[in-house]
C-alpha cells in the first residue's frame, strides 16, 4: 500500500518480485485523494499489463467519481482486498503511515506480517 513519494519503495518491492515471481500474487493499493493527484498512473498501468500476478488497486479520498471499489483512504481499500497469509507493506506520508498498524492489528492482520517504514526489516 502506497501513498504519495511512499510508492518509489513499493515500486522497487515489486520489481524484486518480477525478478523471481515464485507464485505470488502482489496488490498494490495507491492511494491519492483524487484521480488526478495519482502519481505516475501511466507507469502503474503498464507494470500491472507486465505482470498477471499484479494488481494495482487505486484508492480515491476524495473523489466522488471513483469507483465503489477505490473510494476511501489506502488503508480501507487494501483491508477490502486483503486476504489471509498475506503480508502488508505501507509507504507513505507520515500521516497516513501514523496509526496504520493499529488499524491493521484491529482488522486482524499478524503484527508478523505488517511491514511499515520504520520497521528495520521493513
């Protein structure tokens, strides 16, 4: 989940991934408050067509045009596709990083599995 400058890291992340796809399935959640605002929209659209196994997901705070599915903040969306077993990385902006974990541990997410900045294996 990414929001901001937060998705230069995730982007990395998921280029590794590309080196060695094992299986995985990655969603990526991007967060921004409109459509517009969305970073490098055409950059995401073309990583996605790369990879079967990607899913970009973009997430809208304040877009009354947004799909159903991509209203809401970052957080709220990527706990929509989140599925068991799966681990969460979130880059972002210190205010939408701060509580994150807290959410994620309340919606059921192993604190094993919540990778944010400030993690040192993160």
């Amino acid at each position: 989940m990414a929001g901001g400058t937060g998705l230069a890291p995730l982007r990395a992340l998921v280029e590794q991934v590309a080196e060695a796809p094992a299986g995985r399935r990655v969603t990526m959640v991007v967060g921004a408050r409109a459509f517009a605002d969305l970073y490098d929209a055409i950059s995401l659209d073309q990583l996605q067509c790369a990879h079967d196994w990607l899913t970009v997901v973009p997430a809208f705070s304040h877009d009354p045009l947004a799909e159903p599915g991509e209203r809401g903040d970052a957080l709220t969306v990527a706990l929509v596709h989140h599925r068991p077993g799966q681990e969460v990385y979130l880059c972002g902006p210190p205010p939408m990083v701060a509580g994150s974990r807290l959410r994620l541990l309340a919606a059921g997410v192993p604190a094993e599995r919540i990778h944010l900045p400030t993690d040192p294996a993160g």
